[in-house]
C-alpha cells in the first residue's frame, strides 16, 4: 500500500533531486568534461517531466516566474539545482515514480558514496545523511531516501521509505532558516508513518 503525504504553500522553485539533475557541482563537472550543452540537459528535463505526467512542472531557463524566486545567470553553478519549478500534485506524482523504483529511478537510490554529513543539530532529531545515491540522501538508520533545498524565500523536501511504500512531500514558500525548516517537517512526518 503506498501512502503518500503532501503540505504545500504556493508553488516553488523544486530543489528535491530530479533525476537527471545529480547535483550543481557533479552536473555542472559532466558538462565541462563531456562537452555537453547545459541548454541540452535542460531540454531533456523538460522532456522527462512530460514523460511523467507532471503537467503542471517547467523548467526555469533563467529568469525567476516566481514571485521572490531566483534569477540565474548562464552559467551559474546553481542552475540545475533549482531550474524546476513544480507543485504539489507533480512531486507527489514525482514521489510515487520514485516509490515505483523502476529504473532508471532505482539507480538513482543505491550508495555511491558514504558521507557523515548530519550537522549536530539534525543528529538530535534523528535525521541522517549517511550516504549519497544520484542526487539522493541515503538514512541508512531510518531506511529513508531524501533530498531538500531552499533558495532565498522557498525551501522543499521529499523523503520516502521503499520498505513501507510511505513518502512525504513539502514545499513552502518560507525561507529556509525560517521557524521550522520543511527538511524537519517532513522526516518528522515520514517517522510518524512508519
């Protein structure tokens, strides 16, 4: 049975690891090392997103279409993070493909990398970022599999557990370091359902 949870509060700039987005600095490195035009990259995102059934996600090619959202410049490094613009319905149909763990999503949730990059104050709440997937975090101690982000006004998570088929989705239009952060909200939330 899959259960999926979503909160939303407007639409944002969606920073949760779509999939052929590894991360600013490995994509930004595939591209200077491959020859591959970033513009490319983007066009077969937005190709993806079609594939998916996500209607109502686009990706951003520079300009902000949303109110305090971020502008890029070509060539930024942050670009790929936060090109996507989504809502609530597409990441909880995002969430449920990744639930789905059909390939080539499955790849994109195995280790490549143990890290220990859970600050102090996440370790005292029980959230972990024990390992990296393809633009994942990896909660070995939980089973979890998540990602998060925020740009100046908007931050969003999307965590879900492959063993109890449960996922969690949260946007806001809330700065990131403002009260609670959505990463908070949703483990929280992701914990309560198992």
């Amino acid at each position: 049975m899959e259960h999926i949870i979503f909160i939303a509060v407007g639409i944002l700039y969606v920073l949760c690891g779509i999939s052929l987005v590894i991360g600013a600095d490995f994509l930004s490195r595939f591209v200077k090392l491959n020859g591959v035009k970033f513009i490319s990259l983007l066009l077969q995102l937005s190709i993806l997103l079609s594939d998916l059934g996500m209607e109502n996600s686009f990706v951003s090619l520079g300009e902000s279409k949303v109110p305090g959202g971020w502008s890029w410049n070509p060539g930024d490094a942050y670009l790929p993070a936060g090109a996507v613009v989504s809502d609530i319905q597409d990441m909880a149909r995002y969430a449920s493909v990744q639930l789905d763990d059909l390939p080539p999503f499955q790849e994109c949730h195995k280790k490549q990398l143990q890290v220990d990059a859970s600050p102090k104050q996440w370790q005292a709440m029980d959230i972990h970022a024990d390992a990296m997937g393809l633009a994942w975090i990896l909660d070995e101690k939980n089973g979890f599999i998540w990602h998060n982000g925020g740009t100046s006004n908007y931050n969003s998570y999307l965590g879900f557990c492959p063993k109890t088929e449960t996922a969690v989705v949260v946007l806001s239009n809330l700065k990131p370091n403002y009260r609670i952060s959505a990463t908070v909200i949703g483990i929280k939330l992701l914990k309560e359902l198992q």
